[in-house]
C-alpha cells in the first residue's frame, strides 16, 4: 500500500486509519519537539499521494536546507519502506535499511504498518511523527522563522475554514475515494465510491470553471491536497483502481487546473511518474498480479498550455516561485514527461 496512515481491507469496507504517532513539531516545543534547522529527517516516497504533500511543501516554503528529505525506493517489501536508492543500501544520514527501523525505536508492537511521509528525529534515531494530515498543515504555520524570503502563505488565518472544508470533502470523496474504489471487494461498494469520487470531481470542476484555485486567489494547502491525487489520475487510477467513467485529459476545467499546478515550480519538479507507476502496478499485486507496468499513457501534455492565468490570481501571493531544485533531489529524466 501507498503510505499516509495504515489501511485495511477485506470483506469489509476499504478503511484508512488515523496516524498512530502524531506527536507535533511546533515553534514552542510542546510536544517535545522544537523546530530545529537540521534536527530532523523527511522521510518520503515520491510515489505515494500523501507524503507527495509535504514535498511540495516543504519546496514552496523552502525548507530544503532546514529539513533535509530521505526519498524510499517505490517498491516496499515486507520489511517496509526501503533505502535501497541509497549507497549500500542505507540512508546516508539516519544508517538504516529500512524505515522500520526508526519506528522500532520509537515503540516497539505498534499498531498498524509503516507509513510515509515520516518525521525522524536524527540525533535519537526516533520517529516523531507519521501524522500525513498535520504535518503540511504545521510546515506551514509552526516552521515560519524557517521559511524562505518569500515564502507563499499556504493556510491563511482568514481563509483556513473553508480550506479545511474543502479539504474534507477532497479527502473523503477523492484522495481516499479513489482507494476505496480500487480496493473493493464487491460491485455494490466499488460502485458507491466511483459515483463518489466522480460526483466530487464535477462539483471541483464547477468551482474551479471560473476560479484560478481552489481557495482565493493564490495556492493553498487545498490545492496541494487535490493536485496529488489528480497528478496520479490517468496514469494509475484510471486504470489500476477502475476510476474510469473519464480521464482526467477528458475534462477540460479539472486538466487545465492540472496542468497549471504541474507547470509552477514546486509542484511538477516534485513528481516522479516512473516512481508512481512502478509503485502501483508492482506492490498492489492483489489487483495485478502480473506486475507488469503499463507504457503509457503518453506524458507530454503536462506540458502544454494552459491559459488558466487568464483567471487571474497570483500563485505566490506577495511571495515568490521557490529558487531551482537542489541536485541531489533534482527528478531524472526517466521520471518526467
């Protein structure tokens, strides 16, 4: 399974849990955990929706430097998430093969399996946190004095009601819509979730017909949440988890949106497609047994225009786009359109 809480699914319903370890890392320190340049570790998978999250943050905000970032091979094991892209197969800094590892030492018989994106803290080896819904939310608002000049506001205090509304229903219908549908076990529950998840994207489509983004009229951590699953749609929901009434390119609104998201530095550079369809189609063996990983589809209109700057707004606000993207994080070619 793709990280972002642990999952369960049977002859009942597909169910996502709650993060088990949600302690915070905040400006005062009142979980224990201070904001601290260096002190801790990102640990992500480019492949999996919900640690794609805090890696479009934490480039937007320019927290490369303050919070450096391990990237796990896409495909996991049994032993979990791996660092097998690393030099003997170790994260450089954390010493760890797997990332099992630094939750182990966090508590031992945890609940539930081992999620991405993680928090490690690098002096103790520990996890801190695995909480994929609090994490982007407290980059944001608790790592301030850490961001870059010019950083975007991505949860204004003014707007965060309606974030968090629409982000509800994001999650519910989309994110997590598009799982239930590919992990149902019967026609009436997968049918249920992909009336859902559709019903969701054309009410998203009618507000986003006349309207740049999502909230006001810059990004914000809503567009962040919807871009991630959106940036996954035809290449592996469509397909892989039968989400298939249209393509994504089949709707003209919710593509173009897309589109202009994948084209601003901060998102696009953060996406690996090699990564997300060999994830998929190769770990999911329940759905694909055979392992064999689609060519298609065709990648290169991620690059087209758009027009969507015709609505207006302003995409960083008084802010500006985030500086290149550092080389040892740059995608390779092989992951791009």
């Amino acid at each position: 399974m793709s990280g972002g809480g642990n999952t369960a699914y049977g002859r009942t319903s597909f169910q996502r849990s709650k993060a088990h370890f949600t302690d915070r890392i905040t400006a005062d320190g009142r979980d224990g955990w201070p904001v601290e340049a260096g002190r801790y570790r990102l640990v992500v998978s480019r492949a999996c929706p919900w640690a794609s999250r805090a890696v479009i943050s934490r480039r937007l905000l320019g927290l490369e430097d303050a919070l450096p970032m391990a990237i796990t091979d896409p495909i996991q094991d049994d032993r979990s998430w791996r660092f097998s892209l690393d030099p003997g197969g170790r994260d450089p800094v954390l010493g760890i093969r797997f990332l099992s590892e630094a939750y182990d030492k966090r508590e031992s018989d945890y609940p539930g399996g081992v999620s991405v994106p993680a928090i490690v803290d690098v002096p103790s080896g520990r996890l801190v946190t695995n909480d994929y819904q609090r994490i982007t939310l407290d980059l944001a608002t608790e790592w301030t004095a850490l961001h870059r000049e010019g950083a975007p506001d991505l949860y204004p205090p003014a707007l965060r009601d309606e974030i968090d509304a629409v982000t509800a229903d994001v999650y519910e219908d989309v994110n997590n819509g598009v799982y239930r549908a590919g992990f149902a076990t019967g026609q009436e529950e997968y049918e249920g979730a992909c009336t859902r998840l559709f019903r969701r994207l054309e009410l998203l489509s009618e507000r986003l017909a006349d309207r740049r983004y999502l909230v006001g009229e810059t990004i914000t951590e809503a567009d962040i949440r919807l871009f991630t699953t959106l940036v996954r749609f035809d290449a592996v929901y469509h397909g892989h988890f039968k989400c298939n009434r249209w393509k994504l390119t089949e709707n003209q609104v919710l593509w173009a949106y897309a589109r202009d998201l994948y084209q601003t530095p901060g998102f696009g550079d953060t996406v690996n497609f090699d990564h997300i369809k060999r994830h998929y189609y190769q770990v999911h063996s329940g759905i694909n047994p055979t392992g064999i990983v689609p060519l298609g589809p065709d990648l290169s209109g991620w690059l087209t225009p758009h027009r969507r700057e015709e609505l207006g707004g302003r995409p960083f606000g008084d802010g500006t786009p985030p500086g290149p993207v550092p080389g040892p994080e740059v995608v390779p070619e092989r992951g791009r359109p």
